[in-house]
C-alpha cells in the first residue's frame, strides 16, 4: 500500500526529496492546499527523465491525466508556475495525435497533444505514461494554483488496459481511440507497484492535513478500526463519476424525493472543494441558519462550448459565531440499502476569512446534475474515510479518525417501491440533463475573493 499524506499550507510545497518512505507498503509524499483556496489540495509528481515537477490534482472526479506544456501561449499557460517541456525529457514519445477538449464546470477548458513519458511519485516510478501536455489552456481560476490533474475516476468495466506497453513499442495502436481514464491507476495495480486498484481518501480534523492511500484499505485511518465500511455499488460505471444512487436527501424535517422517471445519483470528488446540490436543498439548509445571507457570484466569461459558466449563481455568507449557525440540520443522503450517510453543520459551515463562514456547498443554478443529483467535494468527503474501490466498481464510506457523532445512520427513508420517510415530502425539482465527467475545482477562490471585496 502506498499512502500519501495530505498537509495543507499557504508555503511552497515541499520539495520531492522530503518524501517519507521508499518501499512500496509504506510511502508518502506531502500536498499542499491550493495557496487562495479553502479544502483543495495538490500532489507534487514528476514527469520525464530527468523528471520535471508539477503540482496535480488527484481527482477522483475526472477521467484525464493532464498537464500544462511548454509548447502552450495563452495567458493561462503564461502564469502557470510548471510547463512540461517534452525537449528536456529523454524518455518522451511523440504520439502525433491530439487528446478530446475537455470543458470543465467553472469554465477552464484545455485541448493538447498525446505523449507518453515515465512518471514518478511518491517513490514509484512508473515508465511509459500515457497523457495529454495541454497546448491550449484556459482558467478563470489562479493559475499558480495547480498545472494539472491526475484523474482517477471508475474505468468502465469493458475499458481495456491502456495501449502503453513497458516499453513504448505499441506501433499498431491508435493513441486518439484509447479512453485513458485510470490509465495511471491501471498500470500501478498491473506493474504490482499497488496491491489492487483502490484509493482511500482521509482528511483530518481541522482540515489542514491528511492521506490518500493507494493500493489497499487503512483502517488507521477511521474512527474504529473495528467496524468495515459501508460499501455502495457503482451501478453504471462510465469511465468517469463515483456516483450511486440516492433514494432521497434530507435537511431537518423535509426530504427531498426523487422525482418519478429520474434518477438521483451522489457524485463523490476529491478534485471539488466545495459541491453542487439542487437550489432547493440548499435554501432549506441556509434557512434553518438565522445568519445566512444570500450573496450572489460573479458570472464567469461566457464559455464557448460545453456546460453554462455560470454553473453557481450564489453562495451563504454566515457569521461564523452567530448563535444557531452550527445548530443548522444536518444534511443526510438516504440510500436505497436503508442506511443514511450524515454530515453535521459543524462540518459543511466553512470558514473563508476572519469570522466570516459559507455554507460549503454551491447551487446546481444551471441545472447540470441530473434529477435532482448532488456532487459532493470535500466538504462531505471530510467526514469520512472515504474508499474508491475501481475492482470492485464501488465506493465505500467509514466515520473518519477524529471524527465524532453518527455519520452513519439508519435511514428514515428505506429503499425504493413501497418506501416510508419521516418528515415532509418535498418532490425534486425538473432539472435539465447533464453529465459533469470532469472535475469541478470550485472556485473557492472566487467564494473568498467575492466575499472578501462585498464584507
């Protein structure tokens, strides 16, 4: 098992050399918290021979292996802090062939050209690598924050194993058709560097540091090694989302039902500091906090293609010491098995400056959840060890160490056909169709920045 400490700091990352460890069961490389953002966090890999440094997102929310090249001019590459520069690298392979856009939801975009390279962290080295070196890039975000993303999101069951060999000589393949999604992943469970294609997500109490483990499940990391998690099937692996189906979601009192014909699904991503949850689901949370101050966004440039900029339209301005605002209901997932996945107000009011709080989640104002469906970043995640199983096609959830009270809990919503809830019934809202594939790096960024200029 590899795991991979998570640190969160406002400093320069750590240097590679301050890695922890070098035999593959135990071996740990620090991340960083995005420099102006809250709960995003970055890896340091390098890539080529002799290796470049760049910090990624791990991001079980996307699909791409990606990172910004030298060969790039926009004003987004021009900031970046790390390019790729394929000239510098003696392992490098041309693969002449271009890599599908990708559009995400806070309107980065990028496009490049296919390469495969070694790649090395946290103490392994992997040869032949296959990844996009983005040669068209663009982010409303800060570009210092990140130069590119490691998507670790579920491989479709029927993906064959990526087209890269050992040794680079897989003439005959056409790199354009390969879905590279957990092409990374793949090859450390196919090399034997990890015991099994499994990530376990754990972020500590005060949420400035913590682990992502790789290859293997870290009791050490929840709060009674004793008890398993609970495990929830990935129905329809896409190589994409960790998504399994909801049979409602309740705040306080009302549940929100999923609406006939639609198909309610929870989105789990690493890669998103904050989520997306119906407007209506939102509203009642804020509702119950007697401090909540709707406060609206920016719009983002329009994009081009792809799904709406302006994907949230506001956030909740919460006076962080205001009486009631950690007395707020908690927001409970309610599976189809008959349990409940629980998040307190303690956990989802998040500070963004000085004794100014948001509710840490976003409104789905364009719509781009499905049903009624919910992507939830580390401000969920926080509370549990959380395990993504891509074996398995599952995902699984414990209370997480220093993490106190139900997070798990039986469901006052049971199944699906013939199911009972307590409380009101609040049918879901029509939401338009769409698929978000890609990772959603919030702009937290923007949250404090708008917040901060508005106070």
């Amino acid at each position: 098992m590899a795991r991979i400490p998570l640190v969160a700091s406002v400093n320069a990352y750590s240097p590679m050399a301050a890695m922890l460890g070098s035999s593959k069961a135990s071996i740990s490389v620090p991340l960083d918290e995005f420099r102006h953002s809250v709960t995003e966090f970055r890896a340091q890999v390098g890539i080529g021979t002799p290796p470049q440094y760049f910090d990624v997102i791990m991001d079980t929310g996307s699909s791409d292996f990606w990172v910004v090249s030298s060969k790039c001019d926009s004003d987004s590459c021009k900031q970046a802090t790390n390019a790729y520069n394929d000239e510098l690298s003696s392992t490098y392979q041309d693969q002449d062939a271009s890599s599908p856009p990708l559009e995400y939801a806070d309107g980065t975009s990028m496009s490049g050209t296919l390469a495969i390279d070694n790649v090395s962290f946290a103490g392994l080295n992997v040869s032949s690598v296959l990844f996009t070196q983005a040669t068209n890039y663009s982010t409303p975000g800060d570009p210092t924050d990140y130069d590119g993303i490691i998507g670790l999101g579920i491989p479709a069951p029927s993906q064959p194993l990526p087209s890269e060999s050992s040794t680079g000589d897989d003439s005959d393949a056409d790199p354009s058709s390969e879905n590279i999604t957990g092409s990374l992943l793949r090859r450390l469970t196919t090399e034997a560097l990890i015991q099994s294609p499994l990530v376990g997500y754990y972020i500590a109490p005060g949420d400035r540091s913590g682990a992502i483990t790789l290859g293997a499940y870290d009791s050490s990391c929840t709060a009674d090694p004793t008890v398993g998690p609970l495990w929830l099937d990935v129905p329809q692996p896409s190589g994409g989302s960790w998504a399994v189906p909801l049979a409602a979601v309740q705040v306080g009192d009302a549940v929100f039902a999923t609406a006939d014909g639609e198909s309610t699904m929870a989105i789990f991503d690493t890669g998103t500091a904050f989520g997306l949850l119906p407007p209506d689901v939102l509203d009642a949370m804020a509702a119950a906090i007697p401090s909540a101050k709707k406060t609206p966004l920016p719009a983002s440039p329009p994009s081009s293609s792809g799904p709406p900029a302006a994907a949230a339209s506001y956030v909740y301005v919460v006076d962080c010491i205001a009486a009631g605002a950690l007395d707020a209901p908690a927001l409970q997932l309610m599976l189809p098995g008959g349990a409940s996945l629980r998040l307190s107000a303690a956990e989802y009011v998040v500070s963004v400056a000085l004794e100014t709080c948001v509710v840490g989640f976003l409104p789905d104002s364009a719509g781009l959840l499905q049903g009624g469906s919910l992507l939830l970043g580390n401000t969920f995640l926080k509370r549990f060890y959380t395990v993504f199983d891509a074996g398995a096609a599952r995902v699984g959830f414990a209370l997480a160490r220093g993490r106190v009270g139900d997070a798990i809990v039986p469901a006052t919503v049971t199944g699906v056909g013939g199911s009972t809830a307590s409380g009101a019934i609040v049918s879901a809202q029509p939401h338009r169709t769409g698929l978000l594939i890609a990772a959603v790096a919030w702009g937290a960024v923007a949250v404090a920045t708008t917040l901060l200029s508005l106070l």
